[in-house]
C-alpha cells in the first residue's frame, strides 16, 4: 500500500529542523527499501524549508501512522500538522527512476484536495516532467481525496497546470526538491 505523508513545519522551527537533522536522515535511512520519494518543501524565497513530503509503500494505513508521527522532528514539536493519505503510484517508479534526474530545473509538489467527483486518475497527456504522480484516497480507497504530483517545471503556475484547476476545494504547490542524503 502507497502512501503520502506531507509534514508541515511550525512557524519559527528551522533552528530545530537544523539541529535534528542526522536524526531525520537516520530515521528516514530505515525506509530506504520502501521509499518512492522524498524531499522538502520551501517557501516562495526558495531557501526557507516549509515542510517534508514522503511517499512510501508501507504494509497498512498503521504502519503509515507510525511512520509519520514516530518522526523524529514530528516527536520534537517541529511540525504543526501531518497530512496522510493513501496514494496510487500512477507511474510505478520512484523518484529515482525520473528520467530528468535529481538536478535541473524548479521542481514543485503539487497537491490538489478534492471534492466530490474524481478528477485527474488517468495521467496527463504531457507527462515527461512527472516525478511521481497518484490520486490520495481514503485508507480503504473507496473515496478518492485529490491528486498528489511533484513535477519539473518552469513555474508554479505551469507546476499547478498539471491538474484540472476547477475539479479540486484547492489546489497548493509548494517548490520541492529530491531529498535524501548528499553524497
């Protein structure tokens, strides 16, 4: 089962960020086998983190749980809140199979919370700058949520393009980068 685990930071938490992130990294370490990708998020400068997305094929909805609130900067109060869903790997890769590499180019997490009908399951026609693509669903997936997509892109607004802006309460992008430690 897929998920997607979307941490976001509390105001003024960067210098704890800071401070645990071996811990954060040794904690994600544990995962490696089970991740489909990784990374933070940041504001519009760029350079300030806003949060830490994960999408990983975990056993149930309880391990997925586990995962994302026994977190080291969850546990240490750096998070205001935690979104966890069920998603599809549309693409069935990882992050890492992305022909566009790690490098190259504004990468963006986009996030679309849905309501009512269904909208955007089949992936788009122009998916060459897909990193990872699915819809978020209920922990039984009877009810489809939204859709979930980090994408290369020239700018927010092409990054937002890649779901049907009408068909979602919101949609949110957020720059995003390949996370995972540096060699």
């Amino acid at each position: 089962m897929e998920f997607l685990c979307y941490h976001r930071d509390r105001t003024g938490s960067l210098p704890l960020r800071y401070e645990l992130n071996e811990a954060h990294l040794s904690y994600m370490d544990g995962f490696a086998k089970e991740m489909i990708a990784r990374g933070p998020t940041f504001a519009d400068d760029g350079d300030t983190l806003t949060g830490s997305v994960h999408i990983l094929d975990l056993p149930d909805p309880v391990a997925a749980r586990a995962f994302a609130f026994d977190e080291p900067n969850y546990q240490a109060g750096a998070y205001r809140d935690v979104l966890v869903r069920r998603w599809r790997n549309t693409l069935g890769r990882t992050m890492w199979d992305f022909p566009g590499g790690r490098t190259g180019g504004n990468r963006y997490l986009v996030l679309g919370l849905g309501t009512g009908q269904a909208a955007d399951r089949a992936l788009p026609p122009e998916r060459n700058e897909l990193i990872a693509y699915g819809p978020l669903l209920s922990d039984d997936e009877a009810l489809w949520l939204g859709t979930a997509a980090l994408v290369r892109a020239p700018d927010p607004d092409t990054a937002r393009a890649t779901l049907t802006q009408d068909l979602y309460a919101d949609i949110e992008v957020h720059t995003w980068e390949f996370g995972g430690r540096r060699s």
